[in-house]
C-alpha cells in the first residue's frame, strides 16, 4: 500500500515537470480544500495547479522503505537518517499539497455534524462524562474515534470512506486532528483517521 501511495505521488508530481505552477485564480486553494481537483480535474488541473498539488518537486524518498518507516514513527525516532533519506515520507517537502493542507483555506473547513456510514456506538463508558466538559468540541480527534454516538456523528446510511486518495499519507504524518489543518483532515480523511470504528 505505502509503495502504491508513493508512485501514485510521484506520478503526480512527474506529470508536471517542466511546466510553469501557479494557482490562476485566488479561490484555487479553498476550493481543492472542497475536493474540487478531484470532482472537476478538467478546471482545476490546469488552472490551479499549485493548490492541487500538481506541482514539481526535487524532494523524494530514497529508499522505497520510506513510507512504511515513516507510518511506523521513523521520522521521530531516527532523525538523523530519515529526514535526510526520507524527506517525502516525513513530511519534509513543500509542495502544492502542503499549500493546500497547511496553508489554506483561509477559513476552517466546517465540522461536519454527522459522518454517513461510521457506525453509531460508543466504545468507551465514560463517553457521557467526557461529553459533559465538552470534549465533544475541544478533543475532536479522539472523541469522534471513542464516542460517536455520544457526540451524535453518525447515521450508519453509507460507507465512510476518504475522499482523497492521499489520505493514509496524510494520517501517516500525524495531521488527523491536530494543528490548522486537524479539523479539515476528519471532514475529509475519515477512514483514515480512524473514524469509521472497527472492521
């Protein structure tokens, strides 16, 4: 799967070499947020292509292992040797993609109120307690995991699936439900960020 995802992104990244990338149009950014270089690739491919992460990069992995290290904590662990060697799999690179992760929308992507397909149970009793201080709204990302049903997140009528391809990455790199980007990545990341309760 890690070797899959990194040619994926490599593929990516490859097809644009060569070509001038900038973003067209000032929206660029919120609306690859919004999924749109998935949902309408014709506009957004060519003329925010920046924001959809199309653009070239010198920074890659050298060792086809990288993904897998980096999911398994490497980057943390041995410094010295992975973020020299495996700075695409640390999360060490600028790219578009980043742009759009780290840098914007301007605004917060919402919360959604309910993810279809996640299955509605709690699966710690202290689930009510935690509710009541709040932990609903202040602790996102292990709340929406341990209590979804306390905190009303699911309706069990789809699959919950990811809505991009990059997601496991993302995950890897710790962006589920932390920094400026943690509420974006639940919204838009759910299977990968441990949303859709046990298989």
């Amino acid at each position: 799967m890690g070797a899959f995802l990194l040619a994926t992104i490599l593929l990516l990244v490859g097809s644009s070499m060569g070509q001038d990338c900038a973003d067209d149009n000032g929206g660029c950014a919120g609306w690859a947020a919004d999924g749109e270089c998935d949902l309408n690739p014709g506009y957004m491919l060519t003329n925010c292509r920046l924001s959809c992460g199309e653009c070239t990069t010198d920074c890659a992995d050298d060792n086809a292992d990288c993904p897998g290290w980096a999911a398994d904590g490497e980057c943390d662990n041995n410094p010295g040797y992975m973020l020299t060697n495996c700075r695409l799999s640390c999360g060490e690179c600028t790219t578009g993609l980043d742009a759009v992760i780290l840098g914007a929308p301007t605004t917060a992507a919402p919360i959604p109120t309910s993810y279809p397909g996640v299955p509605c149970v709690d699966e710690d009793q202290n689930c009510a307690g935690w509710a009541a201080e709040g932990q609903c709204q202040t602790n996102r990302y292990r709340m929406y995991r341990t209590c979804r049903a306390t905190c009303g997140i699911c309706d069990g009528s789809v699959v919950c699936e990811d809505m991009s391809p990059f997601c496991p990455l993302w995950a890897s790199y710790g962006r589920c439900g932390s920094g400026s980007d943690g509420d974006w990545m639940l919204n838009t990341c759910p299977l990968s960020c441990g949303l859709c309760g046990k298989s």
